[in-house]
C-alpha cells in the first residue's frame, strides 16, 4: 500500500478516536490529502440539537480550506463498520472534483476504494 495511504489510514483513525459522538455513539474520523502532500483530518460534531451535527468529511475539507488547501486527491473515511459518506457529504466533497474516497472500518481494513463520480453521478454545479 502506498505510503501516502497509509498516512491518511492512520490520520483518519486517530481523527476518529477524537470523535464528539455521545448522543448516536457512531463516530467518524475523515482525513484528506492535498496536492502538496499535506494531510487535515476531522471527526463528527455533534449537538444536543442532532440537527447541528456535522459530519467528519465536512469537518475535514473546512478544517483544509481554512488552512490554505483547496487540492484534494483523496479523501480516507474511518467507521466502525467502513460506512459510505452520507449524501451531504458527497455533494461538498465534490465540489473540489472527483476525488478518490476510502472507507475503512475499525481495525483500518479497506471496505470501499471508488471516486466521488461514482459515489454521486451527475451532481448538482454551478454552470
Ligand atoms: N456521520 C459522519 O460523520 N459522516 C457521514 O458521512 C455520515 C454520518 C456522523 C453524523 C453523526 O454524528 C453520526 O455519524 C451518526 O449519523
């Protein structure tokens, strides 16, 4: 496995140890990588509000855009049992192109390894 992925596998578990997730106790680690190599991680947030919870993808892709980066290759997703990304997340992922999108469960075992195009065909843009 490449190196660069692995960092990510590693990023993405360790984002999902920091997880906020008391009220569902599902908790999601995400972590992307930029163009120039940098990784940014994140986890989900949740709130007594449910409504107001927001997802580890999410977390992530602001956490790398606040940070500078805006180039994204792939993006590694960590739960429990390697869950795909829910829609939402799906639409803000690709807004920065077709990324390549991991899931990995718990013990960091690849359960899906596609791309964004894939995982939402025809989404929504801007002409
Ligand atoms: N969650 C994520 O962090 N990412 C997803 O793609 C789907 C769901 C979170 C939201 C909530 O904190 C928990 O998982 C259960 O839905």
């Amino acid at each position: 496995m490449p190196m660069e992925i692995e960092r990510l596998i590693n990023a993405a578990t360790s984002a999902r140890e920091r997880a906020y997730a008391p009220y569902s106790e599902y908790r999601v680690g995400a972590a992307v990588l930029t163009g120039n190599g940098t990784i940014h991680s994140g986890c989900n947030v949740e709130n007594a509000s449910y409504g107001l919870t927001i997802c580890a993808e999410r977390n992530a892709i602001c956490s790398a855009v606040a940070s500078g980066d805006q180039q994204f290759e792939v993006i590694v997703i960590c739960t429990e049992d390697g869950g795909s990304p829910c829609g939402a997340c799906r639409q803000v992922i690709g807004e920065f192109g077709n990324v390549r999108v991991l899931t990995i469960d718990g013990r960091g075992q690849v359960v899906l390894d596609t791309s964004l195009e894939q995982l939402l065909p025809d989404a929504f843009r801007r002409g």
